[in-house]
C-alpha cells in the first residue's frame, strides 16, 4: 500500500511533469502562430516583401523539422531506449529489449474527410474511408481514436516531373479532427474539404504555388482528373 507521504510525492512530481508539459506546449503555439504569420505575410501579394519561393520555403522547412523530429524520436528508441537504465529506473520498468517498430502513429494531422474520392492502381475509384475498411485486417500500431490500417493499393498522386502516376501509400489513418474545416469546390463542381491547415497545390498566374484553404483565390486553377 501506497503511503501518504509517498502518495504525495507522486503527485507533486506529476504536477511537475504537466507544468513542464504546458511550458513547451505554450512555447510550440507562439512559435507556430509566429511562423504562420510570418508565412501569411510572403505569401500576401500586398506585401512589400512577397514572395511565394519564401513562403513554401518555410512550409517546407516546417515539415522537414517534423520529419526529423520523428526520425530522432525512432532512433533513440530503436538504439538508445533499452541502454537508458536511469529513464527505467525513474519510471520503475525494466527493458531489456531494443524497439523494433517505429514509435509514432503520424506526425501530421492536416486531414480530409473520409468521404474524399481517390483512384487507385487497380482501375478503381473509392472513398478514403473504404479504402481504410479494407485494410482494417492490419490494424497495426494502433490507438482508439486514432487507427493505423495498412494499404495494399498505389493511389493516384501528381508531381512536376512525373505527371500523373500512382504513389505507394504506407498506412491509411482514421483519427478525431476537432480543426477548423473548409469546403473547396470547383466551376465543374469537383469539391474537397480539408482541415484549416491542410496545404493545396494551386496554380497562380501559371505557377505552381502551395497555400493554405484560406489563401485560395477565385482565379486560382487546380488540378482536377476527368473521368
């Protein structure tokens, strides 16, 4: 049993662990409210200083940081994780093992609704949410709320210099979204709806350009496959 004084020491440093917490929390929010601001202002042609290759450049490095974030975070846990005795002695496990699976489930929630169409490889045209029901076989890495299905099938993807061409997709993801959405809708009445931070690829004056939902313009022109 548990007594008092042990009980509340366990308290006073899980308190500590939330304040902790909350700190960098407030420190990521101000720091992505500053680069989002920043990226507004490049990416405003009424700024003096516009200018769209500096706007996707802080895009792009965002998501570089996020992806490096998880590759450190994989290798310190496949590498480091069963050496670090002094983290298991603190928490009060014994590991013995290294990790073998990656850790995180996704790093990036910008989302679409599971009702979006895609094609696939096969010749067919499904919704997301199919799609995942049919990988549902493999849950894997998985948390209620937030589940991981693998994906057999290559979806219909475009780059500069592929074109058209059908891209590997490692997992499909279901998970809770309680973001901002916006509900995109073409003259030929193709539409999406996509999270508030979700990044679109547009065509601006005949330059591909990366914006967020609400940076999309009238005359703005997107890639739409016709059937």
């Amino acid at each position: 049993m548990m007594t008092e004084d042990v009980q509340k020491s366990k308290y006073a440093e899980l308190e500590e662990i939330q304040k902790e917490a909350r700190k960098y929390y407030a420190y990521e929010q101000a720091i992505k409210l500053m680069l989002n601001s920043i990226y507004g202002a490049f990416g405003n042609e009424y700024f003096y200083f516009f200018n769209v290759d500096i706007a996707e450049t802080i895009t792009l490095q965002g998501k570089d940081a996020i992806l490096y974030t998880e590759e450190m975070v994989n290798k310190y846990f496949r590498e480091f994780w069963h050496k670090d005795t002094a983290a298991h002695q603190q928490m009060g496990i014994k590991v013995t093992e290294r990790v073998k699976s990656p850790i995180g489930i996704y790093i990036d929630t910008d989302s679409i609704v599971g009702n979006s169409l895609i094609d696939l490889d096969n010749g067919q045209t499904m919704t997301i949410e199919d799609l995942y029901n049919i990988g549902k076989s493999d849950m894997g890495t998985t948390v209620s709320g937030h589940e991981s299905v693998s994906c057999q099938h290559n979806v219909l993807n475009w780059s500069e210099d592929r074109g058209l061409y059908y891209a590997p997709v490692k997992r499909v993801i279901r998970h809770k979204v309680s973001k901002k959405k916006w509900r995109l809708k073409t003259s030929s009445g193709a539409e999406v709806i996509v999270t508030n931070d979700h990044s679109l690829i547009v065509f601006r004056d005949g330059i591909k350009t990366e914006v967020k939902p609400s940076e999309v313009k009238l005359t703005d022109q997107i890639l739409v496959v016709c059937k």
